[in-house]
C-alpha cells in the first residue's frame, strides 16, 4: 500500500499547511511547474518525491525531472506529464501513446483546475490537482491524496488549502 499526496503548479510557493498532509503519505508527486529547487528540496526532504518539469520551470529544475515520467506504483501504471488537457482534448502525441498503452492512471497540471475523471475512452483514471500556489488564476489552493493499493486506486480526497490570495481588507 502507498499513500500517495499529489500536487501541482506551486511556482516557488509551498503553503505551510502542506506539511500536515506530507507527514501522513508515503510518496509525493509533483505534476510540474515546481518553480524552483527549494520547493524540491523541501519536499524530497521529507518524503520521496517523483515529478516533472513545467512550462515555467527553469534549467535547474528541468535537469532534475523529465517532462514525462512513466512508472509503476504497486500494481499500477502511471503517466504523468505537466501539460495535457482534458481527456476528452488530449494533444494528438498523448492520444496516440493512450490508444496503444494508456496507462491506469494520467496525471497532468498546468491548467490549474482540479479534475478527477475516468475516461472511458481510453480508460484511465485522468488526475489533475488543481494548483497549490498563489500565482495563476485559480481561486483556491488544492491538491489530492489516494491510496494505492495492489492494483486499485482508493480513498480519493480533494485537499484544499485555501484562498489563493490572501482577502484585501479595506478600512
């Protein structure tokens, strides 16, 4: 079994509530848009972390992580990538691996919208957790925890952080 906390578009932010959620998980996954080094090295210092470059990411972080990171967990396949889509939109490259060798579970970022759907089309389970830093459009912090267990995916929980932003008071 492997307790899974997933996360996506910190661009150089990592919110403080994010450590409670660390502590109970076995890996992190990170689905690009890092932001920089010591956004990584903080959480590979608590747990082992997978993850992928972003858009936004620089050289440093780029020869850390590949694009796309492709692996087993337990008894599941998992793609992960930053840039994706919907699986309903997917970029005819992504389309052409999924019709052939869809993986169990697609994990992709960037959009910074929160997105749990099984495709039926190319079943698998598309995971993307939103966005858990403060730049971006996105009106709320998130992230997701699963449990992976053999080969079924379970106990899938959106995380939410917050506001992205903190409120402007006026006197």
């Amino acid at each position: 079994m492997r307790r899974i906390l997933l996360l996506s578009d910190t661009h150089g932010h990592l919110d403080p509530a994010i450590w409670k959620y660390v502590d109970a998980c076995d890996e992190i996954w990170h689905a690009g848009d890092i932001g920089t080094v010591a956004v990584s090295d903080a959480l590979e210092k608590q747990k082992p972390l997978r993850a992928v470059y972003g858009n936004i990411d620089g050289q440093d972080v780029r020869i850390r992580y590949p694009e796309n990171l492709r692996f087993m967990c337990e008894g599941v396949d998992v793609w992960m990538t930053h840039i994706a889509g919907r699986p309903e939109n997917y970029p005819a490259k992504i389309k052409q691996v999924m019709k052939t060798h869809a993986p169990k579970i697609f994990i992709c970022g960037h959009s910074h919208l929160l997105l749990v759907k099984f495709s039926q089309e190319f079943r698998c389970l598309h995971l993307n957790p939103g966005a858990a830093g403060v730049h971006g459009f996105h009106h709320v912090k998130t992230m997701l925890r699963f449990v992976i267990e053999g080969s079924e995916i379970k106990n899938m929980e959106v995380i939410e952080l917050g506001p992205r932003a903190a409120k402007k008071t006026t006197d």
